[in-house]
C-alpha cells in the first residue's frame, strides 16, 4: 500500500527524460486509442516555446519515478478577438501499477498551487469530467468558453487559479499547435521502444469515444 505522503515532487531532469517517456507510453498504451502518441508527444514538448519547465514535475516512491505532469501555455480568445492568457497541461502520466493511490491528484493540485505562485491564471484541459470534477475543475462552459471550432464541448474543464479569474472572459480556448500530432511522426519515435500489443474495444477507449461526441453549438 502506498501512502500519499511517501510520494516525493521534484523537477524532471534531463537524466529523466527517457524513464518518464517509457513511464507515459505505459499509462497511455491502448487506453483512448490502440497504441498511444502521448509518448512522442512529451519527447517534442520540452523544446517547445510554450512549454512552462517549471511545471514539468515528476512522482517519485522510494526513488523510483512513477508519475509526471506537464504544462504548456494556452489561451482564450475571447468574443473581441483580444487573448487571455491560461495554461493546459498534459500528458498526465502515472505508471498503471500505481494508478488509483492518488498520485495523479497529488500531482494536479501540487502544480495548481505552484501555477497560482507563477501568476497564471486558469487551467484549461480536455480530460474526464468525471475524475476532474473531483479535483475542483468545472465544464467550461459555465465560463461561456468553448472549443476552438467554437463549440461547447463536455470534456473541456476549467478550474480558476484565484477567484473571478474567468469571470470576464467569455470565448474559444486555444491550445498550442505542438498538440497537433504527426501521427508519422509518433509511429516513428515509438519504434525505439520495446514492441507492445495494439488492443482496441477497450471500456476506456469507448468512453472516450462518447465523451468526444459530447459537443454542441456555442
């Protein structure tokens, strides 16, 4: 059993890099899709410009690293054309065998705090209403804020760094472009990896299949 206060928070360093590749492409493998990008896109984030390393913070027990959160910089484009600026983060990666003991959440709310030292904002994601509601983050489009073709969409979640910080911005959430995956590009990367069984029909694939659906007009 673990225990959440035997979970150390630190930077990733670069020595990290690879291990918490492979941790990511472990937690992500057949869950939203068979295979999984999440992997090659944390290898291409880090040189990213709207990467925030000051957010990029790993989980380690007993000196072993299980988990990893990542941030870059994101903004809302409000119904005047003016932008605000906001954070995403993700991947969030947590080793399967310790899924479910509360590092995910310990992560979340360790950045939350240290985003709010930062002067950010707002965190904007795409991710389960149903595990992120527990973490205080609400849909946001109780904010008037949408997606980027400007829709309302059930998985975009909010949470206010300080209250009223959303309270005034009413528009279309705009993710940096590193998020557009080569999906060439990622088969490529993942060749350096050891081979893993593609599985598709999983429960978790096909929730989120219904959770992506979950759009309307804004």
């Amino acid at each position: 059993m673990i225990h959440i206060e035997n979970v150390v928070l630190r930077n990733e360093r670069p020595s990290d890099y690879r291990t918490v590749e492979e941790i990511t492409r472990e937690a992500f493998w057949n869950h939203y899709c068979p295979g999984c990008d999440e992997h090659y896109l944390l290898h291409i984030m880090r040189e990213a410009d709207s990467f925030i390393h000051e957010l990029n913070i790993v989980a380690e027990v007993d000196g072993e690293i299980v988990g990893n959160i990542v941030y870059t910089k994101a903004k809302i484009v409000d119904d005047d054309g003016v932008d605000h600026s906001v954070i995403t983060f993700g991947p969030l990666s947590v080793l399967p065998t310790f899924q479910g003991k509360g590092i995910g959440s310990r992560l979340i709310e360790y950045t939350k705090k240290k985003a709010r030292e930062l002067g950010y904002k707002a965190i904007l994601i795409y991710g389960d209403p149903d595990y992120y509601s527990r973490l205080g983050f609400t849909s946001a489009e109780n904010y008037k804020i949408g997606t980027a073709d400007n829709m309302y969409a059930v998985a975009l979640q909010a949470i206010e760094l300080y209250p009223g910080a959303l309270s005034h911005i009413k528009g279309r959430f705009i993710e940096d472009k590193i998020y557009d995956i080569d999906e060439k590009a990622s088969k490529e990367f993942d060749q350096g990896f050891p081979p893993k069984e593609l599985r598709s029909n999983r429960p978790s694939q096909t929730k989120f299949q219904e959770i992506i659906k979950m759009r309307i007009p804004r």
